[in-house]
C-alpha cells in the first residue's frame, strides 16, 4: 500500500470520527443501540390492551370482554397477563378512583404475546375490582390482588385455575414479587400498608406501616430495599427490607402511582398522576444511591403505569388523561416522542424482541 493510499485512509478515518462526534450522530447511534421489543397497555376507557411496536412505532389496539387495568408479561416473554373489572361496572366508575361498592366479579385474561388472539386466551374469574396481576420468574404461579376482596388470588397459569387465597390488609392494590421470588410485597391502599407475603407458605407473614394512600411498589435488583408510592402524600416511601421497616420518604410529584427502578439499580422512575381534575403530567427520577430526586421529566397529562426496557435505555410511560404512551431516555433523562394508544391507558409492561 503506497503513501498516497495510507493518508487518504487516515482522512476518512479523521471524517468519519468527526462524524460520529457530532450530538445528532451520537442521538441516532444510541436510538439504534436501543432495545427493541413491544409495550403493551391496559386501556381502561375503550375495554382495549393496546400493543406497540417500540422499533418503529406501530401501534396495534385489541378489544378485551372486560375493562383491564393492569398487564404484566411473563419472564420468558411468552406470555400477556390482563387484569380488570367487568366492563359494563366499570363504565361508572372514574378510572382514577381506587375505592368504591362492590362489583361483579372481574377477569384474568392470559394471551399469546405472539397471536394476542382473544378467541384463544384463558378467561379466568378472579374476585372483586382487580387491581394487578405477577407471575413467578418459572410463569407457573400468577399473583393477581383483588382489591374489594382484600385478598391475593393464587393462579395456576398452566392449569388455567384459581388455586389458592392469601388475605392481605384493605384494599390491596400493587404489588411485586422480590428478585429471590421468596416473598411478594403488596400495597394496601385503605390501611396504608405493605403486607409481607411468604410466598412458599402462601400467607401473610407481616405487614408494614407505611404511610396515606400506598399504589405500587419496586425492588432494587438485590432486594435490599422496596421503594413504594404514597399517593395522597406525593411521596415515595423506602423500606429496608431485611428489618421490615420504613427507614425514609422522598417528596416527588402530585399524587404518584406506579413505579419503576431501573435494571442496574441506578434510577427510580415515579409517574406522577395528579387528580382527574387537575392532572399532573411529569415523572420523577430518584437516584438510588442518594435517594433524592435528580430530574422530573415532562410527559403526557395522567400519567399512571411506568416500565423500564430490559436494557435500561428507555422508560415508558402510559399517560391516562392524554391517551398516549411517553417514551424517556434514560442516558438524558429526556421525553423522546409520545405515541398515541387506546383509551385511558393505565397499567403497562414491556417485552424484549429477543423474547
């Protein structure tokens, strides 16, 4: 290779660098780094679960036979767990009201995340006003609390069946199962508690005193603490997990919901709701090591579910008021784009394409 060849090598070499360290370059690089895979949310004012296509956008609405309000896929991505209230009790009641008379009994609905066929899925009653459903990292065991019931209902996912109750305090609403998969922590909204389930003995072995109005809960990776939303308090209350206690509060945004923390457990995202009269439209951003808020990031008016993509890169966000799902990069902390779904979206969840 001759002299004149090395430099012209060398030049595009330099170009291409140049090229590469320009801010928009780095933009369309780390969108192109990122996962793709599918969002998936529980529409709660259209009786839809609306399935997006995070590559490129593509938005796909399915119509449910009840009005669901929480979605979880399984761990091995294949399937789509669905919980809500019968639709036709449901359309009197205000999505946002978490209390209220007794209802027909609701459903748990499990779909194929490759067909989301209707016609195929499990249609499984669960008990009064379902609020969210789990599945075990085996996705043998689904854990869905029914919140005029104040109960847990235990499913068997392959049998397709109801196959045990666990009584938690009152109206139980989040929950989550710790990253050992020994326990589950569920948020008990009337009584401002989390009760402690012992998953092998299939029963509450204590309950925590935690403060006005608790929504959701999360886990840091190693399961030393459990991060949970006070709604009527706007803040977001840690507990130490090994003394079962509440050892500190974080204030965030008006009337926060759902959150998530982050795979690598650096971030804490906190959606915001505000009141169906005056909607807050931000999410918060607590970093786990400080525990205090680092950024709050505008979204779509309501926002109510949050999911963080397996990779960390992107956090979404179902915005109820607005209909629309907010899509956050994490690396600076910044709304990317909004994509319009079905209506009143409120529970969301995330699945990898690799899966």
């Amino acid at each position: 290779m001759n002299k004149r060849t090395n430099m012209a090598l060398f030049f595009s070499l330099i170009v291409f660098l140049v090229g590469c360290s320009h801010p928009g370059s780095v933009n369309q690089a780390r969108t192109a780094m990122s996962e793709a895979g599918f969002v998936y949310t529980a529409n709660e004012r259209d009786n839809s679960i609306s399935a997006v296509n995070v590559s490129i956008g593509q938005v796909r609405n399915i119509a449910t036979p009840f009005t669901p309000h929480n979605v979880q896929v399984s761990h091995d991505g294949r399937l789509l767990l669905a919980v809500g209230s019968a639709a036709h009790m449901a359309a009197h009641k205000s999505p946002m009201n978490m209390t209220g008379g007794k209802m027909t009994p609701g459903r748990l609905l499990i779909l194929d995340t490759e067909t989301l066929d209707i016609g195929t899925a499990a249609n499984i009653e669960i008990g009064h006003h379902p609020a969210h459903v789990v599945i075990d990292e085996q996705g043998k065991r689904a854990y869905a609390t029914n919140s005029e019931d104040n109960n847990i209902l235990v499913v068997d996912v392959v049998q397709k069946t109801v196959v045990g109750e666990i009584k938690t305090g009152t109206f139980p609403h989040g929950l989550r199962i710790s990253p050992n998969g020994s326990e589950i922590y569920v948020t008990n909204v009337n009584d401002n508690s989390v009760s402690v389930i012992d998953v092998a003995q299939s029963k509450e072995v204590t309950r925590i005193s935690i403060g006005k109005a608790p929504v959701q809960v999360g886990f840091t990776p190693d399961g030393g603490r459990a991060y949970v939303s006070l709604r009527d308090e706007n803040n977001v209350a840690v507990i130490d997990t090994a003394q079962r206690k509440k050892i500190a509060t974080i204030a965030v945004g008006r009337n926060p919901i759902q959150l998530f923390i982050t795979p690598d457990g650096r971030y804490l995202y906190v959606a915001n709701q505000g009141t169906e009269a005056d909607p807050d439209n931000t999410v918060s951003v607590i970093d786990i090591k400080t525990d205090g808020v680092i950024a709050t990031i505008e979204t779509g008016k309501g926002p109510h579910g949050v999911v963080v993509s397996n990779d960390g890169k992107r956090v979404f966000v179902a915005n109820m008021v607005d209909s629309t799902v907010s899509v956050i990069d994490t690396a600076t902390q910044s709304l990317i784009k909004n994509i319009k779904v079905g209506k009143g979206p409120n529970g969301i969840t995330f699945r990898g394409a690799s899966r």
